[in-house]
C-alpha cells in the first residue's frame, strides 16, 4: 500500500522537533515568508507557524500541499520507525 509516495505508512512517523526544523530550514532556503508558504498552502499563518514551533501536527492533506509549495517529497519529513 503506498499513501502520498510513502509506502508502508504504519513504518513512518513525524516526529515534531524534526518536522519544525525542516520546516523552517527548507522555507529560509527557499527564501519564503511564512505567509507565502501558507497562503500557497490554503493555510493561516497562525496556523503554519504553530506547524513551524512544534505545537500541531499537520494532516497528510496538509504535509502533502506543504511539500509541494517547499518543493520536496513528501517523505522528506518522515521518520523511519525501522519496525
């Protein structure tokens, strides 16, 4: 089964901390506001910079439209289990 390019999803997971910082490295790289970013993702900025510090977790809909506007895979923010 393979769920926005990741197969084996019970395999992957987000963890936060990590999620924050790439995030935030990959918009500075892009050089994006955090107002872009959302307003290309359909998302409020309050919003998207509560993604940024850590205090929600995004749905796959959202993580998947946010790869995109920060132009990676969607793997990119996932964290092998290796179970």
């Amino acid at each position: 089964m393979q769920i926005y390019g990741i197969r084996n999803p019970k395999r992957y997971i987000i963890n936060n901390a990590m999620l924050k910082e790439k995030l935030r490295t990959r918009r500075k790289l892009l050089k994006l506001t955090q107002a872009v970013v959302a307003e290309r993702v359909g998302i409020s900025r309050q919003y998207y910079n509560k993604l940024e510090k850590g205090h929600h977790n995004p749905s796959n809909i959202v993580l998947t439209k946010i790869a995109s506007t920060l132009k990676v895979m969607v793997g990119y923010f996932w964290l092998e289990t290796g179970s």
